[in-house]
C-alpha cells in the first residue's frame, strides 16, 4: 500500500475532527490556522481542502475561506440510491472473480468487526467497516466499477457515519457482514446481492432521519 502524502495525511485528520463534529456544517476551514496548528506550510493544507471537497465534506468559496458543507438531503438521498447499485453489484461479481486472498481480506475484517466492535472508537469501527464494502468492490475485479463504488461511498462518508452511529447494534452489523461473506464464500451472486440489500435496506432513511434532525437544528 503506498504510503500517504502529507496531504493526504492531513485530509484524513480534518475528515475525522469533521465526522466527530469537531467541525460543525458551516463552520470555516482556515488555512492559516490549520496550517499553524499542524505546523505544516499551507501548501498541504490547501491540497487536503481539495481532497475533501471532492468528497463533499468541504464546500469552496471563491475569495472567501471554505466551510464544513452544509447537508443538502435530496443531494444526499440521490447518491445513496446510487450507492446501493455498485454496491450489489459488487458482491455479485466478486462472487465469480474475488480470489482466495480477497475472501481472506474480508473473513479478517469481519472478524475484527466480531472481536472489537463495542471495545474501539465508533469512528474506527466505522473506518474499518467501510474497508469491508471497499474490499468487495475490489473483489469484484471490475476497476471501473470499484472506482465508481468510491467515488460515491467517499461523498457518503459522513451521512452514513452518521447514521452509523445512531444505530450501533453489533449482532445486527456482525451478523449482516457474515451472512454477506457467507454468500461470496458460496459463490452465489443472488445470495450476496439478497444480503446487500438486507443490510442496506434502511440506509437511505437513517440517513434522512439523521440529516432532517442536523438540517432542523440548524435552522432553528
């Protein structure tokens, strides 16, 4: 795995102060201060603001500081319908092609997942229940596919953290994430997509629970 880029290092701790909500929707993202705090020059700093913006964490301004986007639910609620697709159809490609070690990768996972969930940071947990969903796009051996998965499972990070967070149940996600493994280890396509679907099922309206409540304490 290569290693990360200052930058790169920097977009990751901003991102995890953002999903803490250390850094609130709205609130300015200031080079200057990063950049001191960090003691960094502002050169990665404003390459990590880029990075999560293309996530959608953080929206640019011209001429003004960025800002911690603010939530915009039907924006959010389209990517999570797009999400689900990739997502399916990742496990049931990774059903004929994921290898020997790709079904390893992700038997680690779930264990891990089994062993530490309700013993580690929630934002860890979530971090490395992510790596499962990323392992599986992988394992479909359609890169197209696993970067398109990404692309909108990067830009959904928050959203689904948050929600995340509101419904921590480790039989519930321990027991979904076996029987998604189970489905690959089988090789059956339609078990797999079935197991997506059951896992993700109420994800879109988590998330819509949790952003009406964000967006109403906002505005109130």
């Amino acid at each position: 795995m290569p290693k990360e880029t200052l930058a790169e290092q920097i977009a990751n701790h901003l991102r995890r102060d953002i999903l803490r909500g250390n850094r609130a929707p709205g609130m300015s993202v200031k080079e200057r201060d990063i950049a001191s705090d960090m003691n960094v020059s502002r050169t990665p700093i404003r390459e990590a603001i880029r990075i999560l913006s293309k996530e959608g964490l953080v929206e640019l301004r011209p001429s003004r500081s960025p800002i911690v986007a603010l939530s915009d639910f039907k924006e959010i609620a389209d990517q999570t319908e797009v999400l689900i697709a990739p997502e399916k159809l990742s496990a049931e490609l990774a059903c004929k092609n994921a290898t020997e070690a790709d079904l390893k990768r992700l038997e680690t996972i779930v264990a891990y997942m089994a062993e530490h969930y309700n013993s580690i940071d929630p934002l860890d947990m979530f971090e490395v229940d992510m790596s499962f969903h990323t392992a599986i796009a992988v394992a479909s051996g359609n890169k197209a596919l696993a970067e398109t998965h990404g692309t909108f499972l990067r830009r959904l990070w928050r959203a689904r953290y948050l929600a995340a967070r509101q419904r921590r149940n480790r039989e519930r996600v321990v027991n979904q994430h076996t029987a998604i493994l189970d489905a690959m280890h089988a090789r059956d396509g339609q078990a797999a997509r079935d197991a997506i679907n059951n896992h993700l099922q109420n994800l879109a309206d988590d998330i819509q629970s949790v952003i009406q409540h964000e967006i109403a304490h906002r505005d109130s």
